[in-house]
C-alpha cells in the first residue's frame, strides 16, 4: 500500500481558511489547528491591483514578536499547487512554529518585497482573517488586534470591486 506523504503549512493570511484552500486552492487540508511562530510579524506590505484593494499579509522577522496562524496538514503535492497559485514573488521558506508549546517544522511563503510601510487593507481582506482567525480558535487578542487594524472601504465602490478582486484571486488559482 502506498502512503501519502504530507508536511506542515503555516498560512497568516487569507490561507488560514480552510475553506479558502478547500474553495480557491483546491487543497483538502488533513489537519488544520492553531499555531504561532516567534520573532516574526505580521505586516500588510504585499501592494494590492489598486487603492480599492491596497495590500495582503505578509510577514517578516521581528524579535519578540509573534503571528499566529493555521498549520494545515497537507499532501507534500499540495504545497506545490499553494506556490504556483501564489505567483513567483514568494520565497519557500522552512521554519519552526508552535502547536500547544509543542515545537514543529513547517513551510510558508513570505512575500519579496522592498516596501517596509504597514498598509491598510481593504476591510473585505480583513474580514476575511478575521473570519478564518475565529474558525481556527485563534488568540481573543490575535482577533482583537486584527479587528483594530486599519484598513480602506469606499462605500459602493468597495462592493462593485469585490467581484473584480474575486475574479482576480480565481484567476491567478
């Protein structure tokens, strides 16, 4: 019998969700429980298509800090499908996150950019981490601190858009 190998995958952003991977990402994790990594942040530095959508999350190191995320358990070919749909401006990189205080070896994408400046996103991405933070347990502060986040919405303009940012993430999966 022939068993499937699997690995770890740390999503901070929008690949929190596991619907999200199941839905856009095609990807059915085994596995997705609550994680954190150390001496890194969370950062909206990764430029959006427009004002309407101006950044997504990234993360960079940062000592004495932490991002909590999701830990996906998922086919090793799976991780490739993540990359491809995530474009060529990512770095695969292997890092040690925590589950329950219980140290373990997992895969994310950071995102290459030279921009240093936290900026907003739109509130139609934030609702999405936030929504995915809940559905995975994560810290009442984590949310909290993501629910206070700024972030941009043009009423009428910012609904209109969602279909086109929509279209756009399906497009790049």
């Amino acid at each position: 019998m022939h068993r499937m190998k699997t690995l770890l995958y740390f999503g901070y952003g929008s690949n929190m969700s596991t619907q999200y991977l199941i839905k856009r990402r095609k990807i059915i994790p085994l596995e997705s429980q609550a994680a954190n990594l150390k001496d890194y942040e969370l950062i909206m530095n990764m430029g959006g298509p427009n004002f309407l959508e101006p950044s997504f999350a990234n993360i960079r190191p940062y000592k004495g800090s932490s991002v909590e995320g999701v830990i996906h358990k998922i086919a090793e070919q799976d991780l490739q499908k993540i990359v491809n749909t995530e474009g060529e401006d990512y770095q695969l990189v292997k890092l040690s996150i925590y589950i329950q205080g219980v140290r373990k070896t997992a895969y994310t994408l950071i995102y290459i950019t030279e921009e240093t400046k936290d900026i907003p996103p739109s509130k139609r991405y934030l609702r999405i981490l936030i929504s995915a933070a809940k559905e995975n347990n994560l810290s009442k502060n984590y949310i909290e601190s993501l629910e206070r986040r700024p972030n941009v919405y043009y009423p009428i303009l910012s609904e209109i858009f969602s279909l086109r940012v929509y279209l756009w993430v399906w497009w790049r999966t």
